[in-house]
C-alpha cells in the first residue's frame, strides 16, 4: 500500500490524549437500551459507539440482531450523545443502509475477512467512500488473508482504514475464546506501522474477567485504540452477555490502563534498552543452538528405531515428557499453554526428523 500515512491521518484527527476507545453493546436490542448504554457511556472515555445491528450467528435460532430498525437507534443516540457511531456490515445491502444512516465507521466482521469473495464485494460497494473502514481479523490465524482483505479495500480507494485484533479460533481449549496469537497483529504493525491497530478484548475473552489485563497487553504493544463491549445490564444481554462490561466498569478501565511511552531518547534508557536486548539476543542464540542438538539426539533416536522396527510414537513417552516439562514451567513462571504449545511443537519436529530417517522416500 502506497502513502501508508494516509492510512493514519484519520485517527490523528480525533488528537486525543487516550487511545481511541469505541464501545457499546454487542447487540442493539431495543432503542431504550442503545440511549441509556449510549449516554452512560457518554460520562467515559470512550469516543465512539458501537452496535450490532447484524449479528452473524454461528448456529441458527439465536438472537441475529434487530437489523435495519437498529440504525435508526443508532442515529438518534448519536444526536443526543455527540458520540460517533460504529456498526459492522456484512454484505452490500448492509453498507448501502449503514450509509444511509450516517453511520460513521463500518467493520468488516471476522467471518467475512475469512472470505476475499465477500471483501470484494463489500469494497466495491464502499469504493472511494471518505468513512472509516475497519477489518476485523479472519476467523482462522492467517495474516495473508487480513492484510489482502485491508489491501482490496485500500485499491478501492478508501483512504481511512485501520484493523480490529479479535482473536483466532482453535480446536484446543484455552482460557479464551479466541487465542489472542500476538505475534500475528505483532508481524502486521511491523510491516503497516501507520495502518492504525485496534484490539476487540471482548471476543478474546469471552468473559468479562480478563478484559483488562487484555487491554494493557495491547497498550504496551503500542496499539492504537479498543473496541470493548459495553452494555448498562450485561448480565441480562441478549448475546454474549458474559464478555460485556458496564459503563462504570469501562470508566475504571480507562483510569486504571497505563499508557507507555513509544520511545525515550535519553541515551540512558537506550544504553540499558540495547544491554537488554543483546542479553535477550543471546539467549535466543543459545535456544536455538539447543533445539538443533535435540534434533540430533531424535535422529539417532530414529535409526535405533529403524533399526529395531519400533514405532516413531511412543505415547506413555510423550506423556512423561509433557508433565515433566509443565512442572518444571511452573518452577520457571511459565504458563502451561505455552509449555503445551511450546513442546507440541517440539515433539512434531522431532516425529519429522525420525520419519525422514525410516521413511527416507515418503513425501
């Protein structure tokens, strides 16, 4: 994408002191509802108010939002309030109407980025627009597909353009509802330092608990702004009602979250911020040089088991292995999720080495 700081100027033009925090309820279930969460939020940090008008349900049968009705909610509140509104479209009717209410920024949801057919669509539909258009991640972990879904909407010149951070879907389960997987919006802000960067801690979470320690991780990571479910009544929300906060809650979020500095130029905190980092550098060096040394004990472990005929997957093996290296994670303070995923990894590298060694011409 050429002129990447085009793809800033619109954030800057809020010149906030904050992040920029959007917020409101999952769903826009009745007008009530939307006015009284929408002037609660009024009272907080937060600048823009979301809603789902549509909601894409994963099974059929579930409340799938109050659709076009809800807009008219959304303009009234933002008549009252002052707030900008927010709402995510999915297809070109949606934007059509979005646009017709004045909504101001749209998202393109995670299970539309997962398809380029549908981003097509809804940026031909968008083409040239001057509103902001934010792109949630897909589903699945794969930044290809979000960085070509960011790219088709910046080739149909849409100049204001940032990305949501949800979450990604796995088959494992974890304290999330989506594995947060930071390195891939890490890799993202790397290669589009200027392609402003949001985090969505609610579907991440998918409970309220952990919402804060989520947006804290974000702002050290430098990220832009939050999208945070906001609801006056969680508890009795028609989605999602377990990753929704209140308004109060979100006003003591806001006060609570450190914001870091970018950077100190002072030559003290470079010197002590490069020593780190060259120890850091080290470590990795010898990490590395370690792993290669496993490998080459799995590789005379695979010609013992050629030799032998013995099967490459020894089960009550692996199992010894895993618990041990989880209580010795635990000696070290590290989680059992990354000692799981760290060794899973590990394990599968070294059924490859032994496959090559006794199955040295299978594919």
């Amino acid at each position: 994408m050429e002129n990447k700081k085009e793809l800033r100027s619109w954030l800057d033009a809020f010149n906030l002191s904050h992040p920029l925090v959007i917020a409101g309820p999952c769903s826009a279930e009745t007008e009530e509802q939307l006015l009284k969460t929408a002037h609660q939020l009024k009272e907080t940090d937060a600048t823009v108010l979301r809603a789902g008008i549509w909601k894409p349900r994963t099974r059929p049968g579930n409340f799938e939002g109050v659709g076009a009705l809800g807009l008219k909610w959304l303009q009234k509140a933002k008549e009252e309030t002052g707030m900008l509104t927010t709402t995510e479209v999915a297809n070109p009717h949606h934007v059509e109407l979005a646009l017709k209410h004045d909504v101001d920024i749209l998202w393109i949801g995670a299970r539309s980025t997962v398809s380029p057919f549908i981003v097509q669509e809804l940026a031909d539909a968008l083409k040239g627009t001057n509103k902001t258009i934010l792109v949630k991640n897909p589903v699945n972990p794969d930044l290809a597909l979000w960085l070509g879904a960011v790219e088709r909407l910046h080739q149909a010149d849409i100049k204001n353009l940032g990305v949501i951070h949800r979450g990604f879907s796995t088959y494992e389960k974890t304290k999330y509802r989506n594995n947060p997987e930071w390195q891939i919006p890490i890799d993202l802000k790397n290669r589009f330092p200027d392609l402003p960067l949001f985090l969505d801690p609610s579907h991440i979470a998918g409970r309220r608990d952990i919402i804060f320690d989520l947006c804290q991780t974000a702002l050290d990571l430098n990220y832009d702004g939050l999208m945070i479910e906001t609801h006056y009544d969680p508890e009795n929300a028609w989605s999602d009602a377990a990753q929704q906060i209140t308004p109060e809650r979100l006003d003591q979020i806001t006060i609570d979250l450190r914001i870091r500095k970018k950077g100190d130029e002072k030559i003290a905190f470079q010197n002590e911020l490069n020593t780190l980092r060259t120890q850091i550098d080290v470590i990795d060096n010898k990490i590395v040089e370690m792993l290669g040394k496993r490998m080459t004990i799995a590789d005379a472990i695979g010609e013992l088991k050629k030799e032998h005929n013995v099967a490459i997957l020894q089960v009550k093996r692996w199992n010894e292995v895993l618990g041990r290296m989880i209580l010795k994670g635990e000696e070290s303070k590290l989680s059992e999720e990354f000692i799981l995923r760290l060794y899973k990894a590990i394990h599968q590298e070294s059924i490859n080495h032994q496959k090559k060694i006794i199955h040295p011409n299978q594919e």
